[in-house]
C-alpha cells in the first residue's frame, strides 16, 4: 500500500514554509512499462513527484533543493505562458513548469523526466496530441542530456533504454532505431537487451503503442527462425557486411565508411551489418526481403 503524509516545507528559493504531500511508502506489483513508468500502486503516486511553492512559484522535484537560476526561470515568459495556457490539471502542470525550471538548469535528465510525467498523465486522459507533444519534449530534451554530458548510453543503461521507447511511441523510427542499434553493441545484461530489441522489432514494425518489459521478454520466447528475435531482425532487415577481428581495424574502416550500419561482436569478430535498407512491414508478422514476404 501507499502511505503520505503532509510535511511543512522550507522553499530553497523563498525561505517560506509550506505544506508538501510527500510519500513515506509505496510498492509495485508487476512490470514497468519499456519507459519505466511503474505499475500499481506507484504508478498512481504520481501527483506527489513534483512539488510546487505555493508562497514564490518555485517548482521542482524537491523544493528544499535550488535549482541553478531558478529565479531567470521563476521570471521567465515560458513560466508565465504556461499558467496562460493550462492544462486545467494542478499537477500537469506543475509537471510542466518544473521543466522549465530544469531546462534553465541545464539539467536535461531531470527536465525530460517531467516532461515524460506530462506524458503519462495526457495518456492516462486519452488526450492523445497533448502526450504526443509532451513525449516529443521528453525525447529531445533526454537526446540533449547525453548529447552535453559525459554520460554515454552505456553508462546509463536505463536512460537510454527509456529514450529509445519514447522515441518509438513518438513515432520517430529512425531515430530510435539508431539509439537502439548502438546499445546493442554493448554488452547488455540480457533483460535489457530483449527490451532494446523488442524496441528495434516494434520499431520496424511502426508499433507506438504501449507495452511492458513483460510484454518484451514474453516475445523473445516465441519460436524464431534464426535463434532470439533480435537475431531476426539483424538477418532480416540488415547486410551482412566486413567482419573485422579487431576493434582497431574495425575503427579504421569505420573512418572511411559512410554507410549506415551496426555491429556486432560474435566469435568471428566484430561483424558489420549494413541498416540502409528499411524493413517494410505488410502485417505485424511479415517483412519485406529482396522482394519476398517472409512471414512467420
């Protein structure tokens, strides 16, 4: 179960006490969606992850804690634009302003977080343009924090894993394939390699619905032609290009190279398969290979 309680506050930026709804305990039964947003009863803990000042404006995860120029933020157009234009749900948009809060923070990760929030609250509405818009905002602005960060798509797994999802309910294929294929040059502990690959397969596919890491580890079960669906998908929808047998020579090629690709590192070596040529899909069972439906 869930158990809050209502604590006074002090704002980091105002000094002022004000009352907070913070969560002392929750719990999660069953799996996260492939974005990470937790099933029940945390799922539904959402109005509690941001909080606001009701004394100054001031929003953030924790108002205890300054964000960088918060004040630019607290006077800013975009702050005011966004009570103009509410939502008409309080925590929506208080999701909303703490993004701007973090944006002038330059702390991308947490911005995209909140916008993501946004999302799932639109979802949750069925108000399909506005978790459309909301996801689009999370995308770029987590595409940003790896872009300005020393932190790789490696070095957070779960980031990047989360990226790749909210690319493909975004509809943005391309791009999440690219993020998908580079993580899968990693060596991914196997959970999170099924939901990296049931990215690329639904991306392919040009699936934006909403699924679970369940969803994702119950598909690779399925009986596949060539071994674990992802292996599928490298042999169905890529060329098999150079193998190379070491990361050196392999770096060599890559500078002269110009073609789209992705590698993999097998027992042969480091393996390149050529993504320029699109999977097209005729059913949600068929791909398009030099001209003939395979189907499964």
């Amino acid at each position: 179960m869930t158990t809050y309680s209502t604590l006074d506050i002090t704002c980091a930026l105002c000094s002022q006490v004000t009352p907070q709804n913070v969560i002392l305990s929750t719990n999660s039964y069953g799996w996260p969606d492939l974005d990470l947003r937790p099933a029940e009863m945390e799922r539904s803990t959402l109005e509690f992850w941001v909080q606001r000042c009701s004394k100054c404006g001031y929003v953030s995860k924790d108002i205890e804690i300054k964000t960088l120029n918060a004040e630019l933020a607290l006077g800013s157009d975009r702050l005011k634009r966004v009570a103009f234009d509410s939502t008409g749900n309080d925590i929506q948009d208080r999701c909303l302003e703490a993004v701007i809060f973090y944006e002038y923070a330059e702390d991308f990760r947490n911005a995209s977080d909140c916008a993501l929030y946004a999302a799932w609250m639109a979802d949750d509405q069925k108000k399909t343009k506005s978790a459309e818009l909301y996801r689009a905002k999370a995308a770029d602005l987590l595409i940003k924090y790896f872009d300005r960060s020393n932190d790789s798509y490696s070095g957070n797994t779960l980031s990047a894993v989360r990226l790749v999802d909210v690319l493909r309910r975004g509809g943005r294929w391309s791009e999440c394939q690219k993020i998908a294929n580079e993580l899968c040059e990693f060596d991914l502990e196997k959970k999170i390699r099924a939901v990296v690959g049931f990215g690329i397969w639904a991306a392919y596919n040009c699936d934006s619905g909403c699924y679970t890491v369940e969803d994702a580890l119950a598909f690779e079960k399925f009986p596949r032609k060539h071994g674990s669906w992802y292996d599928d998908v490298l042999v169905l929808s890529y060329t098999k290009g150079p193998v190379f047998d070491t990361y050196d020579d392999l770096t060599y090629w890559r500078e002269e190279n110009r073609r789209s690709h992705t590698i993999r590192k097998g027992a042969q070596g480091y393996q390149v398969y050529f993504s320029d040529g699109a999977v097209t899909a005729n059913s949600n069972n068929a791909y398009r290979v030099k001209g003939d439906w395979i189907f499964e």
